[in-house]
C-alpha cells in the first residue's frame, strides 16, 4: 500500500491551496483510514451534504473555492424532502480517477462527479455555484471502516467575484498543487501558513516568492 499523504495543515500567506484530482482522492484516503483533519487546514470537516445553501457556506470567507469532508450530496431530486430551496444537479457522468504505478498503469483510486446549484426562484444564486464530490473506489472502500467509507470530499467554487476577478490571469501552479501568487495579490487572500506533504507525494511542497519553478 502506498503511505498515506498527509492531509494538509495551514498554508502560508500568499500561496493557495491548488490540489489535482489525485491530490483530493489521497486527502480523502487518508481521512477514511482516521488521520486527524488540522482545524485551520484548507479542507474542513463540514455537512455540506443537504440543508444549506451554498452561499450560507462561503459568508465567512473570501475564497472562490472550498473544500470539504462529507457526506455524499443527495438532494438532487426535485421532489427532495428537504428544507432547501435549491437543489444540486448532476453535470454529465461521473469520471474514473487513476494514479499512475509502473506495475499498474491504470490504478482507479476514485471517482469525481459534478453537480450545479439550481434555484429558479432565485436567480443570482441560480447556477453560480459547481460542486466537484470526489470518492473512493470500491476496491479501497471493502478495506475501510463503515463509519468512514462512504465519506467523500467536496470541492465547491462559486463564480469569481469582481474583487478577486484578476487573480486566476497572474498565478502560476506547481506540482504540489500549491499555487504561487503575486505580491500585489496578498492583501486579498486569507492569511495562511506553510503546506507539508509526506516526502515522495508531490516534487515541491512549498514554492517561496521569485523562486524559479
């Protein structure tokens, strides 16, 4: 078995917190096998599930992206019991996620779907926020505890607001999935302290400012 990755603790100011498919579904193996979730990490433990609106989770926060430890969503029926006013929709079908072994080419260690945020009756909320739930395989879920195998984790993006509109056009990724920001961007982002990954998961854990990547 792989070691498990280190689930990710603060990050330090001006970086962001830009995992890959791959990066997610080994956060969410890590979680199921009981390693703590840092409290001031960039992926909470939440129920983002059903009952809240998408908006009532980004009040407190200046991100256009966040993630999270969950339940799968199951209010996408139109017919759903619950007290929501909107729903979640699926977008196409879901997708494999592979990781590439030498002895294995084609590992499947999850799968990702994405869902969007419907709400005729209010529409500058309708369809401005998109959901990326990512899960384990079931090959990896047999081996897990029934209280945590069902979990998944949750990237939610609501559409860039005005003030932050130019931060996607001047960010460059590394291979970590931390993203160095420039200087003038700092005072927009949320202050945050260094990132470390387990050695041998990711070619840089932490970029500095003006390092060459």
């Amino acid at each position: 078995m792989q070691p498990l990755r280190k689930i990710p603790g603060r990050i330090r100011e001006g970086y962001r917190f830009r995992p890959t498919d791959v990066h997610l579904v080994d956060f969410l193996m890590s979680f199921a096998h009981g390693k703590p979730v840092p409290p001031t990490g960039p992926i909470k433990l939440k129920d983002v599930s059903c009952g809240i609106e998408p908006w009532q989770i980004f009040e407190n926060s200046r991100q256009r992206t966040l993630y999270f430890f969950t339940l799968p969503n199951k209010c996408l029926s139109k017919n759903s019991s619950s007290p929501i006013k909107g729903r979640w929709t699926t977008q196409g079908k879901g997708e494999p996620i592979y990781r590439f072994n030498i002895k294995d080419p084609s590992q499947l260690i999850g799968y990702k779907r994405i869902l969007r945020y419907r709400n005729k009756n209010l529409p500058q909320h309708d369809g401005a926020y998109m959901m990326t739930e990512y899960s384990l395989a079931e090959e990896i879920k047999a081996k897990l505890k029934p209280s945590l195998k069902d979990f998944v984790v949750c990237q939610i993006k609501r559409k860039r607001v005005a003030r932050l509109g130019v931060i996607q056009n001047i960010i460059s990724e590394t291979p970590s999935g931390v993203v160095e920001l420039q200087p003038k961007l700092d005072h927009l982002l949320s202050s945050f302290d260094e990132m470390q990954l387990d050695a041998g998961h990711a070619t840089t854990a932490i970029v500095h400012e003006g390092q060459n990547q």
